[in-house]
C-alpha cells in the first residue's frame, strides 16, 4: 500500500472534517469518565450501627446498647458490635441505670444479628446498604471495584483483535451499546454476585471503547490534528466526564436510579453513527478501497478542497511479506530486555495502584464527598496539559521520577497531619493526584520510547497488562484503611518513592531516534545491559545518529 498521508496530503492538515471528527470522537471519551468510577459512590459505606430491634427497652438502655470505641483519639460508636440484647433487656426490665447502677463494660458484646442502622443524610441507598456489605462483609466492596478493572484487562486483550477484524466504527458503537446495556442491568441487580459479574461486561466494553475510538481518532485525522487528540484530546474529555460524574450524583443519591441514568446518556451517541466515518486505512487493508476513496472525498467536499481523480489504486494493495513474528519469550532472550521490562512493570504497577487507589479514595476523604470527587477530577486538568508541555521540551527520566516523588512524597506526609487540619489532607491528597495523572500520561509515551519496533507491541501489552493488576490490586490497598486510615498511603507512597528510584536505570530516550531492532535498543544507564551496551558499539553504531523529529506514531502507542 502506497503512504496513506502522502496520498490525502491535499486534504490539508486542519478543516472541518478534521476538526467535527475531532469533536466527535472525542465526545465518546466522556462516557469512559463518568461510567468508570460511578462505583465510588454506588459502593459507599455510610455511617452505620447496629439495628436495635422493638422490644421493651427504656430510652436510656437502647441508647446505650452500642458500646463505644476509639478510633485515633475520638470515640465513636461502634460499627459492628452491641451489648448483648437479652442481657440488656433483663437489666432494662430490671429497671437498672446504664452507668450508674451497672458497669456497661461487664456486658458481652454480640455482632449485629438484626442488622444495621444506615445514615441517609449523604446516600439514600448504595451496595452496601443494599446488601450489608459491612464488617465481616466489607471485603465484598472492593472486590466489586476489582471487577471493573478485570473486565479491563479482558477488554484490551479482544477489542484489538475485534476492531482489526470487524472494523473500528462497528466497535466503537457496539461497545457503547454494551456499555450501556451492561450498566443498565447493573442496576437491576438482585445480588452482589449479579453486580459483580455485570461490572465485569461494564469494565470490558468501556476499555474497549477507550481503545476502538482511540485507534479510530489516530487513523481518520492529519498529523497536526492527531498529535492534539493523542496527548490532550482523548484525556481532556475523559476528564469531562469524570467532573461530570460527582453532580450527576449529587442529584441522584439511590444507586440503582443513578445507574439507570448514566446508562441512558448512552442514546445521545447513536447519531454519531452517520456523522462518524469508518477509518480509510482499515478499509485499504481489506481491501475495500473504494469505499476508503468515499471518505476521502466526502473529507475533501467539507474541507473545500479538489480531490484527484483516482486517490488509490487498487494495485497498491498488497500483500505484505510476512517477517518474523516477536513474542513475548523475545523478551527473556536478553538480559537487557529482561531488565528493563521488569523496572517499566513495576513502573507501571506502581503508578495505576496511586493513580486509581486516590480516584477510588475520594469517597472516604473528609468532607463532602461529591466535593471532593470533583476536585480529584479536576487536578488532572492541568496535570494532562502540564505532562505535554514538558514531553517536547525535557528528559523522560527526569520529569517521571521528579513526579513520582511529588506524588508518593505528599502520600508519606499526609500522616503527620493532624484530624483537624483536614483541608491540608485533602490539598496534599489532590497533589498526590495531580503527580500521578502526570507519571500516568508521561510513562506511556516513554515506554514506547524504550522499545524497539519489532517489540513494541509486545512491550507495550506487557506493561498495559501490569497496569491492568495494579487497577486490580488498588481496591484492597484502599481497604486496608478500615484496619489504619494512614495505611495506604504509606503503602502507595513507598511504592511510588521505590519506582521513582528503578525509573533512573532506564535509558533515557530524550531527543534521540527510536531504536527499529532489538540490537538499536537505547543504552541502558546502571547495571542493564552493559555487555551489550559494549557490543551494540563494537558493531560500528554510530553514537550520532540524526535525532527524529516527528514522533506521532509513538503517541499513537498511549493506549
């Protein structure tokens, strides 16, 4: 096939048609950002307490039932736990005084048999109220978030191969149709299994929409258009609907009517279909160049510019010479390889555990909590605009591991602030949000970066699949703040500090050409690959080769 831009140069690099597909995909994006985290409010855990059945108590006695514990320095009631009922009754009938007649501490304590009271002065209904996903069941709450980020990791390993096959328009479309379906049964649940399994499909097709109509955007714009949505576009608008999402629930405070109405938002993409067009370079691929030459007129007619007469010949398409196929045991054939997929790995775990444990965290912050939502969504505003500013311009070592300790360094201080100072938490928290949005966009163009051609894909699939467990891994670091609120961020911050620290044995890929063989990989500073380091120049490689300047193809990677 003959250079497909070469080919639809007359097309220009920016007008109408570029800018309304611009537009439109990048509206996709916003279901992706309130239809990801609604989870943060459908599995909130409100205030709650033990259930006191009627029976004959006096006042005094049923206010006393549910025995006190310290929690830092405050006392609160508990949770999980009340005197015994029958023992208390007895006294009530007794007519004994709690505190003065009787020492409350001599009474047996019992779980909550008739269970719970539930707070509804911030939620109506959510999962957990529904099904008393409390105490000895809590763990049933990020368990549920997991499934999400399991339906990820499933969906990024079939949308890819659907999307070659059946298109990437058809894709888009069917998995937003599965998106919304999903989550419109998600609200018809009858148990937390049903609601687990059907987060499982929500996780799937949103993953698969993010990467259909990411893929889609970077075939059908020009180069100018497609670095704006690959870097900024994509994130901006997801971003949107993440702003979107804590409002959407401030008005809706029942999990299932909240559900319904982010499945309903689906129907406004359905006139995209005919506004959106299929991507001209699938369709060469298959052969259909025809069509493909459709699109491209109908581009050109909109962007008021004369179209050849023939833009591609079908003699153009052929076959391509099948060469050799790199998996992922090319990877532990090296030392070098092996090194540095293992330090990009942990880079990888590391910042999805921060980025989606503070995301999954807002609910649980002081305050107000749709608030505080809000705020998580809008620090990666200028986190995505700062992140590309910095590529063009500075070292990818530098800048990641400089935001890895900004964001893992305010999560180890957070600790030593005390209860009342609670704002000061909650800056520190959305600055630890902020450097995490920042290594999140900035290690995926780096990466890319890193590997050669001929493993790429490969690389960037092993890494996409480490990140997917840390998404996994993320909603239990959460809970392990039931047992010690400072606990995960101790644990998210030490995390991020070590990867800060692997990061620097990385070779740096600032302003140099992207390596095409395994041999050409980039010099790996530290104890990776010294040997073949020595070799790679021994075989005459020049230590000055011409720096690349355009680099579109590598932001394509950013999936």
């Amino acid at each position: 096939m003959g250079d497909y831009d070469e080919e639809t140069a007359f097309l220009g690099q920016i007008g109408p048609f570029f800018w309304l597909t611009f537009f439109l995909l990048n509206t996709v994006f916003v279901s992706t950002g309130f239809n990801g985290l609604y989870i943060i409010f459908a599995g909130a855990a409100p205030k709650h307490s033990c259930l006191v059945p009627d029976v004959n108590l006096t006042e005094e006695w049923r206010n006393a039932i549910i025995p006190f514990t310290t929690v830092g320095d405050e006392a609160v009631q508990s949770q999980c736990s009340r005197y015994n009922l029958a023992a208390v009754k007895n006294l009530s009938d007794q007519g004994y005084i709690p505190g003065r007649d009787f020492n409350l501490t001599n009474l047996p304590l019992e779980g909550c048999l008739d269970g719970w009271n539930y707070s509804k002065e911030v939620y109506q209904s959510t999962i957990v109220t529904e099904w008393n996903l409390v105490c000895d069941n809590q763990w049933k709450v990020p368990f549920a978030s997991s499934t999400l980020f399991v339906g990820y990791l499933f969906g990024s390993l079939i949308s890819g191969q659907l999307s070659d096959r059946f298109g990437r328009k058809k894709v888009v479309f069917i998995s937003l149709g599965a998106q919304s379906l999903s989550v419109l049964l998600q609200s018809f649940s009858q148990s937390w299994r049903i609601f687990c399994v059907m987060f499982l499909f929500v996780g799937a097709s949103q993953i698969s929409i993010y990467i259909s109509a990411f893929v889609l955007g970077t075939e059908l714009l020009s180069k100018t258009m497609r670095v704006l949505f690959t870097t900024l576009g994509a994130f901006l608008f997801y971003c949107i609907g993440y702003m979107t999402l804590p409002w959407i629930a401030f008005g809706i405070r029942d999990w299932r009517t909240l559900l319904a109405v982010l499945s309903a938002t689906s129907v406004v993409y359905i006139p995209l279909w005919w506004f959106i067009p299929e991507s001209p370079r699938w369709l060469i691929t298959q052969g259909r160049v025809m069509e493909a030459e459709v699109i491209v007129r109908d581009a050109a007619r909109k962007n008021k510019v004369q179209a050849p007469s023939v833009i591609f010949r079908e003699s153009e398409v052929e076959e391509i010479p099948p060469g050799k196929k790199y998996t992922m045991l090319d990877v532990l054939k090296s030392s070098k390889l092996r090194c540095i997929t293992l330090m990009c790995l942990l880079l990888w775990m590391a910042i999805n555990i921060g980025y989606f444990g503070l995301s999954l965290n807002t609910s649980n912050l002081s305050g107000n909590p749709f608030l505080n939502c809000f705020l998580s969504a809008i620090t990666e505003v200028p986190a995505y605009i700062v992140s590309t500013c910095l590529l063009r311009k500075c070292p990818r070592r530098v800048i990641l591991s400089t935001f890895l300790v900004i964001g893992g360094g305010v999560l180890l201080l957070i600790q030593f602030i005390p209860d009342t100072l609670h704002y000061v938490a909650l800056a520190l928290e959305m600055t630890g949000k902020f450097g995490f949005t920042m290594a999140f966009t900035i290690v995926y163009i780096y990466t890319a970066e890193i590997y050669p051609t001929v493993l790429r894909n490969v690389g960037m699939g092993m890494c996409s699949s480490a990140a997917r467990i840390g998404s996994i891994t993320a909603p239990y670091v959460i809970y392990l703040g039931t047992y010690n609120k400072v606990l995960p961020y101790i644990l998210m911050g030490s995390l991020t500090i070590a990867s800060s620290v692997v990061n620097f044995f990385l070779p740096e890929t600032f302003n140099k050409d992207l390596p095409e063989t395994v041999e050409q990989m980039q010099e790996c500073h530290g104890f990776c690959g010294r040997s073949e380091k020595k070799k790679y120049f021994q075989n005459g490689a020049s230590r000055n080769r011409p720096i690349l300047q355009e680099k579109p193809e590598v932001q394509t990677l950013s999936l």
